[in-house]
C-alpha cells in the first residue's frame, strides 16, 4: 500500500560507471544504477558476477578503481565517514561473541557507534523478532537466528541503507521466509533502502521490488520483479494451446513474424511472443479457428518467470546471452 502511493523516491545508493579490476581481470564493468528508499533491492547473478564486489565497494570494505558510489548523497571515497553512518551491512559474517546473549552481542557493539539508546536496541531486536530469545546465548541460536541479529545489528545506527550479501544462505525454508518478511518490512515501513544479493531467482522473486541483473561485471538489465514476472519485457509472453491439430497450428502460428513456436504433441503446443508482442495473440487465435483448428483452451504460462528470464539471459552458463 504505502509503495504505491509514490511519493517522491529518495535515492539511497548511487553507483556511477564504477569498475574494478582484479589483476589484469575487470570483474566489475562499467556499473551505474540507483536505489531508493523504501525498497527492497536485488543483485541477481551467477557466482562470480561480481555482486559481493560491488557490494565490498558500495560499503567501503574495498576501493573503487573506476567511478563513483554515493550512499545517500555522500561519495563512499570522499566523504566515507559520511557514507558509512547511513549505511549497515552484513558482508561476511558478522562479529559476534557465542558466549555472550544476543542482548549484550548487541549492547558491545552499540559501544563502538555513537548514539545507540537502549531504546534503539530494544527497538531492532523486536524488528528481527528476537525478543523472546534475545537473553540467551548466541551458541544456543539457530543460524536464522544469528543472521535476524546481524540484521538487528547492522540497523542500530539508524543507517538509510542496508546491504547484505545472500543474506539466506544456509538459511532453511522457514528460516529465509522469516528473514524474508523482516526485510521487506524494514524497506517498506522504516523506508530503508535495503540491498540484498543472491544466484537464486525465485528466491528474489519473492525477496526483491527490482533487481538488477549482474553477469560477468556488466549490469545487463534493471527492472521492477512484476515486470520480470510477467515476462513481458524479457522473454515476452509464453503461452500453451490446448487445441485439435498442433502440426496445422505450428504452420499456421510460423507465419507470424513474432511469435515462434516451442513445445508441440498433437494436442498441445507452446508458443512464445516477442515481448510487446502479445496483441497479436488475438489475431493467432482468429486465425486457427478460421482454418478449422479447435481451440480449447489457450493459458498464460505462469511461473518461474524470473528463472526463465534469468536463464535466457545468461543461457544459464554466467554467459551473456
Ligand atoms: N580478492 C580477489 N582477488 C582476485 N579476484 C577476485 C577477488 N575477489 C573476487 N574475485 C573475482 O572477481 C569475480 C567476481 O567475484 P564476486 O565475489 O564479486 O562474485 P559474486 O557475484 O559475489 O559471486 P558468488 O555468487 O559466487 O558470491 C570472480 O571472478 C572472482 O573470482
Ligand atoms: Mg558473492
């Protein structure tokens, strides 16, 4: 609800033309793109895309050789002590003491950030949904647990930003839906920016508002998940015919410029629209009735759509397409 109502974006995170190299490899390539406050942002790649990369540089951990990051309007290189008080992030794991409860794990690194109130600590741990657990020892927590305190960890300074890289690795079922709901929360209702990574497609299907898609250091693609998961803007629209002739319907459905077919048995086949395509589904249709082909149903392929967008794009190889 309150995404919609679009009131004027803030951008949180700045990446301009920023590469990297490592040795003689250029493992981040030309990256600009923008995030906002208020959203839930995903670096979709293969291993090796150059995500915790880009991410090691938007938090300072590792020095930018070609480019710009600004954290909330502060250069990450110019103005780092700026930068970095706007911004938590989980990039390895986190610092925490397993003898020590999750209270004073906390409580110990309030020391070294200014301004944290017992009342912020209060307040994060019952946004990472710890309060119950909070006076036990790490050693006894579940690694979902530790990660929902690093997140809590990582917002004490009231940071616009939030970065973590695949942030439910090792994370069971419930345990990512769990972190899941958390982040999505603390985007949409605290209006942080929070930025997360992941190989996993469906996973930021569910996780992300947009993603940018990263394959060998290039950012190949920005788009909004809906639009990922209707397919239009990628791979176009897929469709599956239930009809009476599909050797007739292939022939028919060939002659139109955009559409190919992909699948067939003598009953069914698939078909795949060109993105901004899709119009021409009416007139597919008209057309095989005309010639006398039974048309008993015709869907909307519905799905992993992001996958599939992914693995085009990639031809699932970490090879641009
Ligand atoms: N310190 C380093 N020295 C040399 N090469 C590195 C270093 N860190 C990363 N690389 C290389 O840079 C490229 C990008 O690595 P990066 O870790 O950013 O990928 P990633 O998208 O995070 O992948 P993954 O999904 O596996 O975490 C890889 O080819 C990697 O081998
Ligand atoms: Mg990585």
């Amino acid at each position: 609800m309150e995404r919609e109502m679009e009131l004027e974006k803030n951008i949180a995170v700045k990446i301009e033309h920023v590469s990297k190299w490592f040795g003689k490899r250029k493992v981040v390539d030309d990256l600009s793109l923008e995030t906002y406050e208020g959203e839930v942002f995903g670096f979709l790649g293969p291993n090796g895309a150059g995500k915790t990369t880009t991410i090691k540089m938007a938090v300072g951990l590792i020095g930018i050789d070609e480019g710009h990051i600004e954290i909330c309007g502060a250069d990450v290189e110019k103005k780092f002590e700026k930068a970095m008080a706007n911004v938590g992030g989980i990039v390895e794991n986190p610092e925490m003491y397993k003898y020590m409860t999750g209270l004073n794990n906390l409580k110990q690194y309030a020391r070294m950030r200014k301004g944290v109130t017992p009342e912020r600590i209060r307040e994060v741990v019952e946004l990472v949904g710890l309060t119950n657990r909070i006076n036990e020892k790490i050693s006894r927590y579940s690694l979902g647990m530790r990660q929902r305190l690093g997140v809590a960890q990582a917002l004490l300074h009231h940071p616009k930003v939030l970065i973590l890289d695949e942030p439910t690795n090792g994370l069971d079922p419930a345990g990512i839906r769990s972190l899941r709901d958390i982040l999505r929360t603390i985007a949409h209702k605290e209006q942080i920016c929070v930025i997360v990574s992941s190989h996993l497609m469906s996973e930021m299907q569910l996780m992300c508002d947009r993603v940018g898609i990263i394959v060998n250091g290039k950012l190949i693609r920005v788009t909004s998940v809906e639009e990922l998961v209707q397919g239009e803007n990628i791979t176009g629209g897929r469709y599956r015919y239930h009809i009476s002739d599909s050797e007739k319907a292939s022939q028919i459905i060939g002659g139109f410029q955009n559409a190919s077919v992909i699948e067939t048995d003598p009953n069914h086949l698939e078909i795949l629209l060109e993105a901004g395509n899709e119009q021409i589904l009416s007139e597919i249709n008209r057309k095989l009735v005309l010639n006398g082909i039974e048309l008993y149903t015709v869907a909307p392929i519905e799905g992993q759509k992001l996958e599939d967008a992914f693995i085009e794009l990639t031809k699932g190889d970490g090879q641009i397409a």
